[in-house]
C-alpha cells in the first residue's frame, strides 16, 4: 500500500527528533547540579557558624567554672547557712 507522499513528508517533519529532549535533560540535569551545590554550600555554612557558636559557649563555660572556683577557694561560703 502506497502512502500519500505529501502526509508522508508532513509525518517526517513533525515527529520529534532525539535531540530536542536530549538538551532539555542536559539543560535540566545542570539546573539541577546548581541547585545541590548552592543547598550543600549554605548547609556547609551554617554548620561552621554553629560549631563557632559551640566553641564560644564551651569557653564562656569553661570561664564560668574558673572564676566559681577561684570564688570557692577565696573563702567564701555560698551554703544555706552562710558561716
């Protein structure tokens, strides 16, 4: 059975090459490269302000604790009852 050479034609030029969703992966798959570095590099970010935050915090305690000591061997008496 012989095909009309004009729809024959019609049916070539319209069917979708490979290429057209091949770019579009391409162009989807860096969007999305992009998008996990940016997450991964704020993420990273914020856990070395934080771990900065627990090395200040751990000085501070560790400050507070020396100078109750130093309070303790001075003398004075911080109980109940006062002596």
């Amino acid at each position: 059975m012989k095909i009309n050479p004009v729809y024959q034609q019609e049916s070539r030029i319209s069917a979708r090459s490979f290429r057209l969703p091949l770019i579009i992966l391409l162009c989807n798959s860096i969007l999305a490269l992009v998008a996990l570095l940016d997450m991964y590099e704020s993420l990273s970010q914020r856990r070395h302000l934080h771990s900065q935050r627990n090395i200040r915090r751990d000085r501070q305690g560790i400050m507070r604790g020396m100078r109750k000591m130093r309070e303790g061997m001075s003398g004075k008496c911080h109980c109940i009852g006062g002596v």
